[in-house]
C-alpha cells in the first residue's frame, strides 16, 4: 500500500477535511515559524493567508513537493513563479454559485435603483425614488463561460433575461472573445467574470466601453485590472454607462478616488465570492484535487503548467 501523501495546510479546518480524506496526511504549519520534521516529505503545500513571497520562501525546505493547491480562483500572484516540475491548482468553482448571485442582485440593484433608495433611507425621506428598470428580457452578456458564467446563465434566464456567454474560444452555445466588438453593441449589460492573466488586463477599454449601447451596465466579478478604470470613470461622468464593481483598480479603493463620487456607480468590498461558508467550500474543491493527484491523475483545475 502507498504511503498516504503530505499535505501542508495552514489551518485547523484545512487540517481535519484533508485526515478525512484517503490517502491523505495533513501536516500542519504557520509561515514565520519552524517547519515540522514531516514538511521534508510532503508533496502538496496549500498556502494560507500571508504574502506569496514568504510561500515561495518556504518551498525551499520542501524538496519533494509537487503541487501547490490554492484555496482561491485567482492566480495572478503566482503567475510564472513557480518551477516546471511543481503543478499549480486553484480552487476554480469554490465561489461560483456565490459570486453569480452577487452578479444578479448588482444587475438588479442598479436596474431597480436600489442605491438611491438607500440613500433616501439614511435620509429618513420618503422620497420619489425611480421605480428603474425590470430585467426580465435584458440581453445580458456574460464574457467568462466557466463555472460563475454558468451558474449566472440560469439565474438570469429565472428573471427572463437573455444570457450570451463568451469564453477564449467559440464552441457550440459560447462565443469566443473575438466575436465582441459584434456582440457588445447588441446587449443591455455586460458581466465581467474571467481570469486575470495578459489577455485579459485592461479588456474593458476604452474601445470595449464604446461599444456598448448608451446605459449599458458594466458589471465586474473578475479583477479590477480587467477594466480600464479612467475609461470607466470618464463614462460614468457623462452619464453614458452604469456599472456594479466589487473589484477596482487600484484595490482597496482609496478615499477620494473618482470611483466613489461618479454618478451611477454601485461598489462593494471584493465580497462577491465570500458569501457564507466559503471556506469550507474552497477546501472541499482543494481537497478533491489533492485526492485527484495522489492517485495518480492530473488535478483538473491546474493552471501551471499549461495543457
């Protein structure tokens, strides 16, 4: 029999869902500190949290390790970091189901105007507040058709909006992201829900937000890097297009940024994907591709290397 595989993980809950799994050691350690004698043998780290340099500096005294699994989506931080030998996985689908629902009451809120209700609200003014838009037969164009753009393709179409999902390439019901400067012009909204990598930096620019109809609600679930922030603040100013962000450039966004003061902007913290047990479900998916790679097989959610 196999002797079970090392994982590293950083926390108590990590810890007890990686001993439930078959084939599987947890070997706790905290980054600032000592490793444990058993870290010599281990194959797999999970980083928690703390900077990705002082992971990168911790893998010099892991000389068998093989895959780093991360309890996130985004890889951006590790891009190009990490040796050929040494897979990297991310916890893609973890947030899914969470971060399409903030996608769809953002659309809603700004639809319905729910901002300015807000505000009439903490004004304690009953108000004429815009009774806004309805969704129900929007065209809603979801550029991303991973697993946040399928499960925000049958929340939108519950609500009677029109879904058109674009991905890096065209297959049968996904438009590939060639195919935008046509669809754009045709949609009512567009989500952004895709990785951050050098396609896609800086995709909503000037020319992207130009193309969308007057009013066109830009909706970021992605990275705040995927929008070219003057540009979008530049339109919102004039009042040519709405937007819903939870990620923004710079982020955090600071006080005094032009972001907080446009008119027909909805913002919120980078907590779209974090909505009630998150951690959990992120170990779940980081602890079914460690099974995936202790048996033999090649996780499914490996970004590095590529193919």
């Amino acid at each position: 029999m196999a002797e079970p595989l090392g994982v590293l993980v950083p926390d108590e809950l990590g810890e007890a869902m990686v001993r439930a799994a078959d084939g599987l050691t947890p070997v706790r350690y905290a980054l600032g500190e000592p490793l444990p004698p058993p870290a010599a043998t281990a194959g797999v780290l999970v980083p928690g949290r703390g900077p990705v340099d002082h992971h990168l500096d911790l893998m010099a005294g892991l000389p068998d390790l093989r895959l780093v699994q991360l309890l996130y989506v985004g890889v951006e931080l590790w891009s190009g970091r990490l040796p050929g030998h040494i897979l990297l996985s991310n916890a893609r689908g973890a947030q899914a189901a969470s971060t399409a629902e903030w996608a769809l009451a953002a659309l809603l809120a700004v639809l319905r105007e729910f901002p300015a209700a807000a505000a009439a609200q903490a004004s304690g003014v009953w108000g004429r507040v815009p009774a806004g838009e309805t969704l129900s037969g929007k065209r809603v164009l979801v550029v991303g058709a991973g697993a946040i753009g399928r499960e925000l393709r049958v929340r939108l179409a519950a609500c009677g909006a029109i879904a058109t999902l674009v991905g890096r390439t065209a297959r049968p019901g996904v438009h590939g992201t060639g195919e935008l400067p046509g669809l754009l012009p045709a949609h009512d909204a567009v989500v952004l829900a895709v990785p951050l990598d050098k396609r896609t930096r800086g995709m909503a620019d000037a020319r992207f937000l130009d193309l969308l109809p007057p009013g066109a609600i830009v909706v970021n679930a992605a990275r705040g890097a995927v929008v070219d922030t003057d540009a979008l603040v530049d339109r919102l100013r004039r009042g040519r297009l709405r937007a819903a962000l939870d990620v923004t450039d710079p982020e955090p966004l600071p006080p005094g940024h032009p972001l907080w003061s446009v008119p027909g902007v909805l913002i919120t913290p980078h907590i779209a994907g974090g909505a009630g047990d998150h951690e959990r479900r992120a170990w779940s998916v980081a602890v079914d591709q460690i099974t995936q790679f202790a048996r033999g097989g090649r996780p499914g959610n490996v970004v590095h290397p590529a193919g």
